[in-house]
C-alpha cells in the first residue's frame, strides 16, 4: 500500500519509456548468463560500463560497491564475486541478488533533481553540485513547490537553473520540465536522480535514480508500469508465513497483514484494525516486552471466514512452535468496531484454535481477548465456551475493559514460569 | 470555511449508497430525535432512480435515489454534505463533481487506496471552493446529538454507550476511523462525552488534517477540550505544534501518538495505515510525543494511560468552572431490527414459503438432496433430473429412460397443432420468444395435449374397481364424458400411430407389469367396435404407462400416485416436451423472417 520504492533498473526503464531517452540498462541476477548478454547487446562490446547493486539501499560509491569504466568482462568478474554474497550496509545485512550495468557516460558535470510528492503539491529541487556531495553543498540547491495540477513555469524553471552558465538552461530546464511531467504521468511519489548529466549529444542521462512509487494508483497504471516489481527492504527476508500471508492479503479485498517479529518471541497477537494493531504492539513495547514480541499484525476490512481462518492458523501454527515448558500468551484484541460484525469473524479464528488445541496446550498458550463492536455479545460468548471446551485458558473481555487492559496480562503470564 | 460544519439540521446525499450506512445514519438521526432523517437523497450513479426504503424508528420512509450527483443535489439543493462510497477507482470524478457543486459544502470520502496524486488534486480543488474533504480511507465522524457520518460509531447500542445521543464538551481528532470508536468509547467513560470527532482517515496527505479540525474547533464555543490520537509517519503533529506556538490553538488538549512500536521492528516498516510508515526519526511516535509535551499538550506515557490524561484534563476544566457537565438525555427505544433480532435468537417467526426439491444454499446446488456434482460426474440424465426435481427420489434406469421417450416423443407433433399454430402465429406478429411459447402453451388442456391425467386417472379408477371393459365405456357413455386417452383425428385401427406402437413396446419389454396397459387395450378393442378410429391414443398410452410404472416400480404408495395423477404431474410431462417443440417453431419463423400472418376472408363464415 500506498508508496513503495522500485529497483534503479525499473526506474529507468519507466522513466526512459516516458521521456523516450535511450538508457541501455541491462539488470543482472543469478539468472543472467554473460554471453548471450553480449549477443543481445552488441554495443557492450565496444563501450565501457558501470555496474552496481540495485537493491534499493543508497551510499553505494562508499560502500566500494560500484565499478565505473570498466568492461564487460571486468563488470561480470565483479558481479560474479559479489552476487549471493552478504553485504552490510549501514547496519543491515542481506544477500546481493540484483546489480544493474549500463553505458559509462563520460561526464563533468553532475547534477542533482529531485521531485518529491508533499502535501501543498511536488516539491522540486535542482542543484548543480550532484554527486556523492550533494549534501555538503546544500547552499547550492534551489527548490520549488509545483502546484499539483500544474507544471512548473517558465519563470519557476529559470529561477530553479538560475546557477547554471546561460548555454545549459534551457537544456536543463526543459529536462526538469518533461521529468515533472513523466512524475505525474507515472504516479511516482519521489524521483531523484543524484546525479544526472549530459552526454556527449546534450542528451539527459540519469547516472543514479532514485524512484518511489504510489502503488495505490497501480489500477491506472497496469500498462505504463509493465508489471515493475516491488522488492522488500535490502536485508528484510520474508519468512514463508509473511509469504503466506502476503499471498491472502493480495487475493482479497480485505487487509491481511503479517510481520514476524521474533519466532521464538512468547507474546503473539492476532489483532483487528489497522490503528488498533499499532496500539497493541506499542503497549507491549512500551511495557518493556518488545522483545518477546512475536509478530506486528492486522486484519481488517471485513476479511470472510475462510480468511479469518488461514489468517489465524498461520499466527497459531508460529505461536506454538518448539514448545519450551515456558508459558506463552496470545492477545486476540481490538478497538469497538464500527460496522465489523465481531462475531462473524471470531468463527474463522474458532475453527483454528480448535484445529490447534493440543499445540496450544503443548505451548502452554493462554489467550486473551479484548473486543467490541456489532454483535460482540455473541462474539465473546462464543470464546468463552470455547476455553471451557478446549481446555485452554481464554480470558475474555468487552468494550467496559480498556482496550489495551490484556496486555498487562499477557505480560504477567509470560513472566510466571 | 465555517467552524461548524454540522447541526441537527444538516442533510447530507449519500453517493453508491449501501443500505447499512443508511439505516445507521437514520437509527442515530431518531435516537438524537432529529425532526428530519440526516438524508436527502441517494446517489446511485448511472441508475434510473427511484426510491429505497429504510427505517426511522418504527416507521418506514422512502428516500428518493437519483441516477446522478447533478439531479439530487439540484431537487434538494439543501443537502450540503456530500458523503462517497465509491470505490477508490471511482472516488476523484465524483468527489470532483461534488466539489464544484455550490451546494454542496463538505465531501466525505470513505474508500482506502484513492491514489496520492488524484486526493492531492481534491484537496487543492476544496481550497479554492473554500470547501471540506474528510478521508479518503475513513469512517468519517459525528457531531454527537446531530449527524453521524455513515457506519461511524456502529450499532445502536453502541451510540447510547457512548453518549453520541446528545452533546458533550469533547473536540476529538484521529487518524485511524477504526480506533475512533474506541476513543468514544474512553470519552463517555472519562468525560461528559463527545461534542464533535473526526477520523481524518490513514493516508499519507488525507483531504483534511488533525491541525484543521482542531483550528476549527477553536471557534466551536461548546467543545471545551480537544483529544488527538496521531500516528507516526507525516508531520501533521508537528502542525500542531506550530499552531499551539503561534496562539492558534488555546483550548486545552491531550494527545497520543501511535506507534512507538517503531523502533523494534528490523527494517522499516508499513503499517496498516498508508501514512504509517517508519523511517525518518523526525516523523517516529516518540519524536513527536516529544514534541508535543514539550509544546504543553498533555501527553500520557503510553496508550493505556491515555484514559487517565484525559480524565484529569476533564476533571480540571470542571473544577475550575470551564466545563458544566452535560446531562445525560434518555433516548427513545430504537426497534431492534428483525435480522439483527433472529441473530441474538430473540425472536421467531412461520417461514411465508416452504420448498422440498433442492437448495441451493450450500457450496454447490443439490437436487433432492443430490450434489450437482454427483449429478454431473455420474452422467445423470434429463429423466433422472426429473425423477429427482419432480418425484424426490431416484427412479430406476429403465423408469427414467420412458420419461424421456415420452419427452422425445411428446417434443413435437408438427406445425398444424393448435398449440404450434399459435406459437407460430404470434412469432409472426413478431413477439418476443417468450410470449409465442407461451402463446403456444397456453392452448395446452383438455382437448390439446392435456388427457395424459385425466387418462391416467379414469383407467386406473376402472381397473383397480374391477370394472369390465365394456362396463367402464358404457359408465362413462351415461356421465356424457368422453374417455380421455381415446380416440384420434386421423389414426385409425388401419393406420396405427408408430408412437403409441413404440411406446407399448419398450413397456411390455421393460416394465415389471403392463396390468393398466393391458386393461386399456380391452377398453380399446370395445370401443373400436363402435368406430374406427377410438383407439388408444398417445396420451392414453403415455398415462396408463404412467400408472403401470408407479405401481409396479414398487417406489409409490398408493396415496402418492393418487396425488401425483390429481394434481398434474402427467401433464406436465406434455407440457415440458412440447417446449421444445414449441420453441423450435419460434425460432423457425423469426429465422424465416415470416411477415404478420392474416387469416383470409373467405375462410371464415360471417354470419348474422
């Protein structure tokens, strides 16, 4: 939902599809084989190359991890010891999986453009100090704030230039000009190309490029993005229970969301609403219990049985893995609904933990549950005859209760040995 | 913009309404006894209008629908909010439109995933209208005691639990629509209840922000103290900050901001809220709860504190005087609604239709208790569909394989037919399908395809009372009733009709016993006698078949197939087959492009 970033290669493609530039990108994986690259390409043979990672994480000049100038046979020696390798950037490690390689384009000038989507309209920032330094030249950078629904004006673009000698402005202007365009056209949310400059021919060309897209708009835009990938974070694997999950959340129109925290964690939530949610993880957090959180999760949107169900059963089955002897907590919590009916939507939830009851036992599970909301009564009752049936603890409460009341609870049970 | 953007008269149009919503909006409008339901019209785009009932109290109302924005607002130019339920593909023209319309003040938008840059437009759009968007991806708000906006607030029960019958001193201001009622929940347990709250909605850049419902706020002299339920992600907090700096905001308040979670997670992270989402420190819960304290917000250590920060904020106004709290009204009794009443088993009520052939309420169809799918995976056939549809039961092969002769034969007997004729006859006045099978069925009855009961019943009375042959023809002869099943207009004992001949043979070599079959050829040899032509007919043959194949399939009481021949089943076999034949000639003339038929003069004798 909403702004997700794409891979530098992606985002060139986009942004060279729009503007109709000719930016000869090639993405390189573990499936790449070099030598029908070359035969694809027939221009890598006599023009040198710069190749890097494209893992959406930045400072990669620092990091020592691009090769600029060099040839095809240098760049896949230093992919060929790099991909599948961890990296360490800034803190996080991860596997590098995807590089991209593209023309060196012999430059002096490095220029910094930036379009970022703000509340008041797209705020665009121009500064003819790019590169690595762009941040210690700051006095450099001139920005605008373009209306919306508007480009931005001829006087707006001068002033944006203003730095530039008087033979490259207009260039450079008309650049920043069809780049707004291209931002709008695309739904991005952020654009960045730090730097960019002009080959040879007084083409644009885009050395690095950052984009962000708004993904919520993904329904205009089927054709023009041409199903572009939306990588996780450098470093965040997905366990296959987030895969899982992921999967059901993108089939329904309801929101199913699962993070794993900590798998060996002995607090677990299975929480409705977005805003709820959030609630809950930071009152475990905020009491101090952070750590043994499990998972960050919601559902919501009126999610149907089935759901309900699958979404349940993947918490639980996580919940209750390699029983310790030590006691462990489920929180089923939630704020008063609005218009969900609460009841409905514990039958999902019912049919797991009924399906889980030895592991729940095993795991030394007790569950507590916090609801309000159409029809909680009945919702409530249900779980209360369920702890008596099953022989697990479930601890029930209504809307009378705080919302966050049970995670003192939890907590106090997970400390019990 | 006015500070007050609701009252006990604000009446709103409700664009792709659902019925939910609506009786929800008129359940709290009769609970705050409103004189005027909150609704003026419904929107459903692209509809021929017309009218939806719904509730007010006891009593049923029509609200008017219209097919589009213009029209309802035009007829009810008072309606000055207008509230969305379109979907996020949907949601900017039709905002848009409700936007530029003049009468039309503020738009509530309730569909998540409306993309960045259309609700960025909109909001660019309500500035220079001096106009009001609240969401996208909200519940919306209510201004307690005069309107609520759609499902805000839930149930019935819920809304006298927390006092949004009738105002209390409360401004309240959230993110998240969904913990908005929560927080409702907190203030009447805390305070003397809400005044007005608005769920801002989780976007990144919603239509209207936490800092503009508080500035209006500020010129709402009832509401006495403000509660905020942020988030992290944005800098609308900070928003907030700046105002209270800048004196424009001098009412007391007390603020939570979600999400100081943030900081455990492993990688940045999206939360449930497009908005929510980590990364820059400045933009973090903590960061912000920070900033807000150090600004003199009131603000709790965590959550679970919020209830108490808000009590004591409460307390201080009342002691001090600021605050008189309010008196709590008793609202009238809402009608539990029927379906919600069955839910909790409070009421029952005699089902109006009773149906045994089939349901089609599980995972798939079943015929009498049969699956569709065994239906279809062990080749049931047409017989075996009506021996399940018609009969309950599952009747052997050799029973289902004679319904469908008598289908196969019965299907069509040729355009001259009085039913065809008139099929055909009306397919050239050029009706539509339905109307000339229809004309054509409609002709079916006691003298055109309707003797297979009336045969079936008559043999099997004489046979089973033991009547000799002779006897029953001569009975029948003093009642003055023609024996039905007897007699034809062209076949005769010396041209026999090849169906009756099949039909008597597939029974004799199949059927368990032919005794009525056998009683009505004695019938026939006597009537015979009389004329050439009184033989058994197809319908005669296809009814005493009938009997013979119920009572001796052993599947039937006697009760049963008295029932079964009384009240038309055997007809209803000429009928099925005769469709066939009937919406063959249909199509046949609509395909021959047959003109208007006129019957001619000369063949109709025009007597005084």
């Amino acid at each position: 939902m909403a702004r997700k970033k794409i891979r530098e290669y992606d985002a060139k493609m986009l942004v060279a599809r729009e503007l109709g530039l000719d930016l000869r990108s090639i993405q390189i994986t573990a499936e790449t084989d070099f030598q029908s690259l070359a035969e694809e390409h027939p221009w890598l043979a006599n023009t040198r190359v710069v190749v890097k990672p494209d893992m959406l994480f930045g400072k990669r000049g620092k990091n020592n991890l691009v090769l600029l100038n060099t040839t095809l046979a240098d760049a896949e020696k230093f992919v060929k010891e790099r991909l599948g390798n961890e990296a360490e950037i800034s803190g996080v490690k991860g596997p590098l999986t995807h590089f991209i390689m593209e023309p060196f384009v012999p430059h002096e000038d490095e220029y910094y453009l930036s379009i970022l989507s703000t509340r008041e309209g797209n705020s665009v920032s121009f500064s003819t100090s790019g590169g690595m330094d762009v941040e210690s030249d700051w006095g450099k950078m001139k920005t605008a704030t373009v209306p919306v629904d508007a480009l931005p004006d001829e006087a707006g673009l001068m002033e944006l230039v203003s730095e530039l000698p008087e033979d490259k402005k207009k260039n450079a202007s008309g650049f920043i000009k069809e780049c707004c365009q291209a931002f709008k056209n695309l739904d991005f949310t952020l654009l960045e190309m730090n730097p960019f400059t002009f080959d040879a021919e007084g083409n644009p060309f885009p050395l690095d490029m950052r984009v962000e897209l708004d993904d919520t708009a993904s329904f205009k835009n089927m054709k023009k993005w041409n199903g572009v990938e939306f990588p996780q974070p450098f470093g965040r694997k997905l366990y296959p229970e987030e895969k899982y999950v992921k999967g059901l959340d993108e089939k329904t129109g309801a929101s199913l969301k699962l993070t794993v925290l900590n798998p060996r964690g002995r607090i677990w939530t299975m929480v409705a609403g977005g805003g709820a949610s959030v609630i809950y993880t930071d009152t475990v957090a905020d009491l101090g219990f952070g750590e043994e959180l499990g998972n960050y999760g919601e559902y919501s949107g009126n999610p149907n049985e089935e759901e309900t169900y699958l979404y349940a059963k993947t918490i639980l089955d996580l919940a209750t893995r390699e029983p310790d002897g030590r006691p462990r907590a489920l929180l089923i919590g939630g704020g008063v609904a609005n218009f969900t009916d609460v009841a409905k939507t514990f039958k999902g939830i019912i049919r797991a933990l009924k399906e889980c009851r030895e592991k729940l036992k095993e795991a030394r599970v007790r569950i507590y549950v916090r609801r309000g909301g159409p029809n909680y009564q009945t919702g409530l009752e249900l779980m209360k005859g369920l702890g008596s049936e099953l022989g697990v603890p479930i601890e029930v409460y209504g809307p009378e209760s705080s919302m966050t009341r049970i995670v003192p609870m939890a907590i106090d049970h997970v400390k019990g040995e | 913009m006015d500070a007050r953007i609701f009252s006990k008269d604000t009446q709103a149009l409700i664009y792709n309404f659902k019925a939910n919503p609506v009786q929800r909006m008129l359940d709290f409008d009769y609970l705050c006894r409103r004189d005027k339901p909150s609704i003026a019209a419904l929107v459903s785009p692209g509809s021929p209008g017309g009218h939806h009932k719904a509730f007010f109290g006891s009593e049923e109302i029509l609200l008017p629908v219209y097919g589009s924005m213009e029209r309802a607002s035009r007829e009810n130019p008072h309606a000055d909010v207008m509230i969305n339920f379109a979907s996020f593909r949907s949601a900017y023209p039709s905002t848009k439109e409700a936007l530029e319309n003049v009468n039309i003040r503020t738009v509530v938008i309730i569909a998540e995933g409306v993309p960045e840059n259309e609700i960025r437009e909109l909001t660019s759009l309500s500035r220079k209208k001096g106009k009001l968007i609240i969401g996208p991806a909200t519940v919306g708000g209510v201004q307690a005691g005069a309107f609520k906006i759609g499902n805000t607030a839930g149930t019935v029960d819920n809304i006298v639990a927390c006092k949004l019958h009738r105002p209390g001193s409360v401004g309240f201001v959230s993110k998240s629509g969904g913990l908005s009622n929560e927080m409702y929940n907190i203030l009447a347990r805390t305070t003397d209840g809400l005044y007005e709250g608005i769920a801002v909605g989780g976007d990144a850049y919603p239509g209207s922000t936490l800092l503009g419902h508080l500035l209006r706020f500020e010129g709402i002299p009832e509401i006495k103290m403000n509660v905020v339920l942020g988030e992290l992600g944005g800098r609308d907090e900070y928003d907030i900050v700046q105002a209270i700096r800048e004196g424009k905001i001098k009412k007391p308040l007390v603020a939570w901001v979600t999400g100081t979670c943030a900081s455990i997670f492993p990688s940045e992270v999206q939360f449930g809220h497009a908005g929510a989402k980590s990364g820059k420190e400045a933009e973090s819960a903590r960061a912000k709860n920070r900033a807000l304290k150090e600004a003199g917000v009131v603000v709790p250590d965590s959550f679970e504190g919020f209830a108490k920060s808000i009590a004591g904020t409460y307390q201080g106004l009342v002691s001090k005087g600021v605050i008189s709290p309010a008196e709590d009204v008793e609202p009238p009794e809402v009608p539990t609604d029927f379906k919600a009443a069955v839910k909790q088993g409070k009421v029952r009520r005699p089902s109006g239709f009773l149906s045994t052939i089939c349901d089609d309420r599980g995972e798939e169809p079943t015929y009498a208790g049969i699956p569709m799918s065994e239906v279809i995976e062990k080749d049931y056939s047409i017989g075996d569909v009506i021996s399940l549809l018609w009969f309950k039961r599952k009747l052997p092969k050799y029973a289902t394989k004679f319904i469908e002769m008598c289908l196969v034969i019965a299907a069509d007997h040729g355009p001259c037919v009085s039913g065809a004729h008139n099929t055909i006859v009306a397919a050239r006045a050029g009706k539509d399908l339905v109307s000339c099978v229809a004309s054509g069925m409609l002709t079916i009855g006691p003298r055109f395809g309707g003797a297979i009961d009336g045969a079936a019943h008559y043999f099997r009375d004489a046979c089973d009372r033991g009547l000799a042959a002779d006897e029953f023809v001569e009975e029948m002869k003093k009642k003055g009733v023609r024996i039905p099943g007897i007699g034809h207009r062209i076949k005769s004992a010396k041209n026999p009709d090849r169906r009756v001949e099949l039909l008597k043979d597939y029974a004799k070599k199949n059927f368990p016993s032919t005794r009525y079959l056998d009683y009505a050829l004695e019938v026939e040899k006597y009537t015979l006698q009389k004329a050439n032509n009184l033989i058994l007919n197809v319908d005669g043959c296809i009814g005493v078949l009938f009997v013979d194949l119920m009572a001796s399939s052993e599947a039937f009481s006697d009760e049963e197939m008295k029932s079964i021949i009384d009240i038309g089943y055997l007809n209803g076999m000429f009928v099925l087959a005769r469709s066939i034949g009937l919406i063959g000639h249909a199509l046949d003339q609509k395909r021959l492009k047959q003109p208007l038929y006129r019957h001619p003069w000369d063949d109709v004798k025009y007597a005084k």
